[in-house]
C-alpha cells in the first residue's frame, strides 16, 4: 500500500506491536497505525481507501477489521500527537524476509498507560519485567504528552511495595 501510494506510512503497535520486545503472547487482531495520503481537512478520517485497496485485491472486511492472510488486521489513524509520534518513530524490522516497521518499547508503554484498560496495565508490567525500555526515553515521551501524574499513579498502584 505505500509504495501504490495509498499510506505514506505505517507502523505495527498494539499486542503485535509488543511481542517484537516481549515474549509471544495471545491475541486476537493486528493493529497497524497509518498515515494516510490526501486528507482532507475535517473531523472524520476515512479509511475508505485502505479498505478499497485491499478489497480489490481479494480481502475481506469483517466489522472494523480487514482479514489478511487469515489475520484480522485494524487499520487506524493516528487519534493523538502520541500516536503520529509513535508511528513517526517506528523502527525497521524484518520478519521472516520482510521488512516492516514496529512501535517502539517506550511509545507502546505510552499508548497502553493512555488507554488505561486493565489488559495494557499487565502489557506495561511485562515491558517493566522484560528490562526492555529505555526510561530516560520514556520519561521524556510521558513528560512530552501529559502522561506524567497517569506514570505515578500506575506506580503507585503496580510498582510501589505497601
């Protein structure tokens, strides 16, 4: 789709995005952030073109997802200046002979402590058990997006001993 010219970029984050820095682990879908081409100025952004371009190519849409090779894939846009961080500062990767690009350690641990869900807590805790994150780095991603007083009340309640 980037080089046909239908995202200028992307990125894997979600519980995919995590197993390239933690251990495997289940999941149902694969989340792939995207920057998308032409937008148009408004509240809405639609994914229309995605969903044409890999519809036209054999693959179908079930709900909010897009089944590619058997995965469900969720296509989303940026919804925060984190996020088009996040998928600005993706690193490169190969899996099994193919190049892609994945979230950062640090910005996945920020994205979880955003959403706050029960299930990105215990992500947090397994990159913190993991010794993966650089937390000079992830101070400074906290610091930059608000999330700093989010960090110490998850301290507070997952790593402080009472």
């Amino acid at each position: 789709m980037q080089a046909d010219g239908v995202i200028v970029t992307y990125a894997i984050g979600g519980a995919v995005g995590a197993i390239f820095h933690l251990e495997p682990m289940d999941t149902v879908d694969l989340d792939v952030f995207v920057a998308l081409r032409n937008l148009e100025a408004g509240p809405l952004i639609s994914l229309a073109s995605v969903y044409e371009y890999l519809t036209a190519r054999g693959y179908k849409a079930e709900k909010e997802y897009i089944v590619v090779e058997g995965w469900p894939v969720q296509f989303l846009p940026p919804d925060s200046p984190l996020a088009q961080e996040a998928l600005d500062s993706a690193i490169d990767t190969t899996v099994a002979g193919v190049k892609t690009r994945v979230m950062t350690a640090e910005h996945l641990v920020a994205l979880a402590l955003r959403l706050g869900r029960a299930k990105d807590f215990a992500r947090i805790l397994q990159f913190i058990e993991a010794e993966v994150l650089d937390t000079d780095k992830l101070n400074q991603i906290l610091e930059r997006h608000g999330l700093l007083e989010k960090w110490r009340q998850f301290s507070d309640r997952f790593l402080t001993n009472k």
